[in-house]
C-alpha cells in the first residue's frame, strides 16, 4: 500500500509503498477514508518531538473496517469508524477513573518503533501516534476505534478524532462552561475553532476569539465567536477585561507557547478557569502571577479534551448531522496523499483551518 513517509526530521514526506501486516488479536484493518493534516503531525516533522525513523503520521482519521483480529466482536467489515489517539486499555486506573484519555498501557498505546505493524521489506516503519493514517491503509487495536452512522460524511467525521474531540471536550468535560457565560479562546486553529462552536453549544453568551491571522477571526464567527481580537494589536488582556468588563469566566489556550498561556490566566475574572489546550514543546515553563490563586483563579491542562471517545465522538456526529456542530467549514482543502507536503506548507503559511487528505471510493 502507498504511505506518506516521514524519512529525515525536516524534509518533506516521500510516498512510498510500504507493507502492512495482517491484523492479529484486538486488531483491525482499515482502509484509510480521510485523514485531516494537524499542527502536532507537523511538530514532529519538523523534529520538536522525535520518534524511530522512518515513520508514518497522521492521527486525525476516518476508515472503513477491512478485516478484524481474533477477538474482536464490536466491529465487522464495511463498518464506518472514526480512529482516536487516545486508545484506551479499559482496565488501568486511569480508565477506572473515566481518564481514559490518560491510559498508559503500553500494550494498547504503544511508543514509535515499538508496534511492528508496518515494514519496508525487512526493515520495520514507525507507527506513530498507534494509527498512522498517512497511508491507504491502517492497522490498529480496536479500542483506538468509534463506530459511526453511515449517513456521516466520512472526511469531515475524520476531524472528530483529534481537532473537534479535543477542542470541544475542553469545554464541555474539562472547564464545563455554562450557559450565559463568557469565554475566550486563544488560538482559532482547528482546536480552537472546535473550542469556539463547544461554547457556543453550551450555550455561552460571549465569545471572544483571539487570533494573529485576521482570515481565522473571520472564520471563527461562523462557528460562533461573538467577538473577534487581532492579538498583534494591542493589549490582548487590556481588550478583553473590557469587553467583559472585568474578564471572562472561562479561558482556553490552544497554540502552546508560554506567552498565550499568561495571557489566558491574566484575562479571567476572579474566580475563572484558564484551560491549557495546546501542545507544549519540552521545557517550556510559563509564570503567573501568584496573589491571583487568592481571587480564586484556576488553571488546568487538558489531555485530548479529557476525552471519552465511545460516548463522545458519536454525540459529536448528532450534532453534526443536526447542524450544530460546524465541520464544514474547518476542512478548507481536500487534497490527495501525493499533495500532503503542499498541505502542511498551507498551514505553515496560517492559510488553512483544516487540509484532510481523502481516499477516493473508499466507504462511498
Ligand atoms: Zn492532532
Ligand atoms: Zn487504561
């Protein structure tokens, strides 16, 4: 089958024929539908996390079941699924506890390089992220895998696994943002454009979208941004304790520099939550202002949205195919694997919410 590989950590990905193996217990074969290109899968291009080369991306997917290992009874071929990163074991404290976006066992999520899944003759290709959708095919463990309606469109489905999980599960899991509240949300990429249309669902009544690139405030009204600042002009926290007269209730950070994440605790008001979204390089370390903890100013990460992918991701297709959770205007480009370098240089150039790679024919 043919994959985008990632050969050398800042050079394009070279598509390639790469081998798959036969599912074996708890697995499942899919063939690829779509797969949406995400800020992360370019951070590790680029090498600020790096994995055993040569690998194969991609995380946010959508496919159809091909074939299924010894055990697996919740799926059958011609199903319609969407893939998460946060594959769950089910039995470890963490999925005990509802964290399952917080499981660690490492014979569902395992590191790069350890999954023998795919190969270049002898020579064995990372998988990275437990999926690697940048590829006609996946194989992967079936708790990684949310059945789906077969009305859902699959390429827009495919954004539910990382961008729209994540960014609507900040609000609606991790902060709980109520009805008739006020929020800000820093960063209008993917996540934070699912941040924006989640508060907008939960009923807040003021949403504040702050951005660099003017075209992504604009975007980010159609998903429910109420108003809208350039965060080049002037002082970001100044405008929004104004606005709010006195700071917003909820604040969500969705880049992942330090910068945002100061800004994001300064703007709330006593009493408000600032919840950390965004992918940190290491060692980044942010400072705030510690008299704020006596007005009761919290802060708190997020891991995927604190997701909880089986009850999740289908609500997320309801309100989908209801009209009230906005995809389509988060893909921006449909683009074939043979295009995927040209697609993560459109996002290097801030010109696209959303490019998702899409398989012709498949689940069609
Ligand atoms: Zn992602
Ligand atoms: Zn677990």
């Amino acid at each position: 089958m043919k994959a985008a590989v990632l050969e050398e950590f800042g050079q394009p990905l070279v598509i390639q024929e790469v081998e798959i193996a036969a599912p074996g217990p708890n697995e499942v074969l899919l063939q690829t539908a779509a797969v949406g290109l995400c800020h992360s899968d370019l951070h590790y291009i680029e090498g600020m996390r790096k994995f055993p080369l040569p690998g194969v991306l991609g995380h946010e997917v959508s496919g159809v079941v091909a074939a299924v290992g010894a055990g697996v009874k919740d799926l059958q071929p011609g199903d319609h699924v969407v893939g998460a990163l946060s594959v769950f074991c089910g039995t470890c404290k963490q999925c005990l506890g509802q964290r399952f976006a917080l499981c660690m066992d490492t014979d569902v999520k395992q590191p790069p390089g350890q999954a023998k899944r795919l190969f270049r003759g002898a020579e064995p290709v990372s998988q990275v992220f437990n999926l690697s959708g940048f590829a006609e095919q996946m194989l992967v463990h079936r708790n990684a895998l949310v059945k789906i309606r077969k009305d859902m469109p699959l390429d827009r489905a495919a954004l539910l696994g990382c961008a729209v999980v994540t960014g609507t599960g900040a609000v609606f899991r991790n902060a709980q943002v109520a009805p008739g509240s006020s929020v800000a949300v820093v960063g209008c990429g993917g996540v934070g454009l699912a941040a924006i249309n989640g508060a907008k669902i939960a009923g807040a009544a003021r949403i504040i979208a702050i951005d660099n690139v003017p075209s992504k405030l604009e975007l980010a009204r159609k998903f429910g941004a109420t108003d809208t600042l350039l965060a080049s002009e002037g002082d970001v926290v100044a405008k929004v304790v104004e606005l709010t007269q006195g700071g917003v209730e909820y604040s969500f950070e969705c880049i992942g520099i330090a910068a945002t994440v100061e800004q994001c605790f300064k703007m709330l008001q006593p009493g408000g939550t600032a919840t950390i979204v965004g992918l940190f390089g290491p060692g980044v370390k942010a400072s705030i202002e510690g008299s704020d903890f006596f007005l009761e100013k919290k802060i708190r990460g997020s891991a995927l949205g604190s997701a909880r992918i089986r009850d999740d991701i289908p609500r997320l297709v309801e309100l989908y195919l209801q009209g009230r959770l906005n995809l389509d205007d988060l893909v921006s480009r449909r683009i074939r694997l043979e295009d995927i370098n040209e697609g993560f240089a459109a996002m290097a150039r801030s010109e696209v919410a959303r490019s998702v790679v899409v398989f012709d024919g498949v689940g069609a």
